[in-house]
C-alpha cells in the first residue's frame, strides 16, 4: 500500500485543491478518501497538521464604569466656580 507522503509527491498534489475537489471537509473524510484510492492514510501528527484546530477569540470590550467619569465631570465643574 502506498503511503501518503508517497501519494501526495508522486503526484505533485496540491492539498487544497485536493481538499476541493474530493470534498474533503474533515480527517474522516481523508481517511476515507484514502482507502478509495488505496493509499495509507496520514498519521494522526499529520492529520492534525492538515486539519488544525480553528480557535474563536471573542473579542469583549471592557467599558470604564459610569461612576468614575461622571465623578470627573463634577471635579471639572467644581473647579470652575
């Protein structure tokens, strides 16, 4: 059975395009691509580095509270009269 590395380089294989035209969204559905064409599938170091993990970040915005800038409009109008 040919191994993946082998498959990719013999055949000059662009990974996304790969992806794209086979419909392949996920480790499974390489795994499963793989045996179609008869090919030993990566190993899971090499899978997680075909398929990262996608982080979310939420972004949170941290608002200053009322109080405090209402507190320094009174200091301002105090210091005027």
């Amino acid at each position: 059975m040919t191994s993946w590395d082998d498959f990719v380089m013999r055949r000059s294989i662009n990974f996304e395009d790969f992806k794209q035209t086979y419909e392949i969204k996920n480790e499974t559905d390489l795994i499963e691509c793989c045996k179609r064409f008869g090919v030993e599938p990566p190993s899971q170091l090499k899978l997680a580095s075909l398929f990262p993990v996608q982080k979310s970040f939420v972004h949170e915005k941290v608002e200053e509270p009322v109080t405090a800038q209402v507190s320094r409009q009174n200091k301002k109008n105090k210091s005027k009269e």
